[in-house]
C-alpha cells in the first residue's frame, strides 16, 4: 500500500464540495471506533457485517431520518 501523507489528505479533502465533508468524518469516525471493538469481531483482518453496519448508519440516518422519507412510507 503506497504511503500518504496528511498534506496529501488535506489537499484531496480541501477539494471535496462542503457536503461531502460530513461523509468523509463519518469514516474517519468508524475507523476510530472500529479500532477500538474487540479482536473477537475482527479476526484475521476479514470485514463483518458489523463493520458496513457501523459505516454507513450515520450516512444512512441523514438520507432516511427526514419528514420526505416519513412520507414516501407512511402508507405502509
């Protein structure tokens, strides 16, 4: 895996539009926390179901948790 610096990372994140920037903390953020689960859930470095899980539940809280969203299912 090829080495990157932070200045790398910044100039790549200073290029992104500003709403892809929550995304981008979201994954930073799951990559902390994942660091911290227990080896039990991540043996041998293979991705569990929990690691998508965990990934994408903020993402996904900010496209479903909205008053459009409540709509187009209401009927259901």
């Amino acid at each position: 895996m090829e080495t990157v610096t932070i200045s790398q990372i910044t100039a790549s994140l200073r290029k992104l539009p500003m709403e892809k920037l929550s995304e981008v903390y979201d994954f930073v953020m799951f990559l902390s926390e994942r660091a911290n689960l227990p080896p039990s859930i991540h043996e041998e470095g293979e991705l569990y179901a929990i690691d998508t899980m965990l990934a994408s539940e903020d993402v996904l809280r900010r496209d479903w948790d909205s008053p459009e969203e409540d709509a187009a299912w209401a009927h259901l």
